[in-house]
C-alpha cells in the first residue's frame, strides 16, 4: 500500500480514557440506575480525558508514543456524585462525577499537549472527571435529581487507553488502539 493512502486512513469516534481496575468496575456496575437508562456495559465502563473525533492512522501511532513518553501513575479518585447531565428535567447521562485532583490536572494538560504535538484539534470543552454509568433516550424527561455516594470506594485506574468506538444498534463497541500502564 502507498504511503500516501496509508496515511489517508483513519479511525473514526477516537477518545483517549483511564480504564477502571476490576474493584472500582464492579463498584460501579453495581450502582442502580433508573429503569429509563440503558447501563453501559461492565467491560466499557472508563473516564473520558478527552475526545479527538477522527484521526489517522498515523496520528494514532504518533499519538501513543506522545502519551506513552508522559505515562506516570494516577492516585486513586473520589466519587463525589451520582448525577445526571445536561440536568434531571432532560438527562442524557447518568455519570459518578469525580472529584477534580492535581492529578487530573496534570493528565488533562499531558494529554492536551500531546493531542497538539500531532496536530489534533483540542476539545473546548472543559475537562470534568466522571464515568458515564447509563445513557437515556434522548426524549427521557424527569430522572432523578444528584444523589451523595455512599459506601464507594476510591477508583483506582490501570491504563490511560487510547479507542476507537464504533456506534451500533446495542451501544457503542470500543477498541483499544492503544493501552498505556498509569
């Protein structure tokens, strides 16, 4: 295959997570949620740092080895709530919203910075650390409003992972592209 064309390809719906360690995805799996919300699935469950769209192969390949140079260990977070986002009039999400550290400071402005350095454009969006437990239908109206978490322990995270996501009928389906130890 030419050179040209290769770099021509590229992954669609790309976004870079932390993926959850076992403890912290069945804390979370186990969290109720109401019946108008489709859980999303046990093996999915991470924390987006940030979302790229599309990409190409290349800046996928550039792109891991960026983050693998700022690869550095994340302490465990706090679950500070269980809430729904936009609001609870018309939700969207129902996410465990994590408490904003040093830490999340210093990955949102590694993976930033590294986004950059392979010429991807830069979510505008600030960075706000949760984990998306459910999704509802986009005319849901009325869930239930923020709620204090209890009895859940601190998340711990394995890999900063870079996926591709395809969209399906059931859901999204992730792809690991790449995976970095945190």
């Amino acid at each position: 295959m030419s050179e040209a064309l290769d770099e021509a390809r590229e992954w669609k719906r790309c976004f870079i997570a932390l993926a959850p360690d076992a403890p912290s995805r069945d804390a979370l799996a186990a969290l109720d949620v109401p019946p108008n919300a489709r859980r999303v699935p046990h093996a999915q469950l991470h924390l987006t740092v940030a979302f790229i769209g599309a990409m190409t192969f290349a800046q996928g390949e550039a792109l891991a080895r960026r983050l693998a140079d700022h690869a550095m260990p994340m302490p465990p977070a706090t679950v500070t709530k269980i809430e729904c986002w936009p609001g609870h009039a018309q939700p969207r999400l129902l996410v465990a919203a994590l408490a904003m550290s040093d830490a999340f400071t210093a990955l949102d402005w590694r993976v930033r910075s590294s986004m950059g350095e392979v010429g991807l454009s830069l979510d505008a969006r600030a960075f706000r650390p949760h984990v998306t437990l459910a999704r509802f239908a986009r005319d849901a109206k009325d869930a239930p409003s923020a709620s204090p978490v209890v009895a859940l322990p601190p998340l711990r995270f394995t890999s900063l992972v870079l996926y591709s996501s395809t969209l399906a009928k059931q859901g999204a389906r992730y792809e690991a592209l790449a995976s970095l130890p945190v």
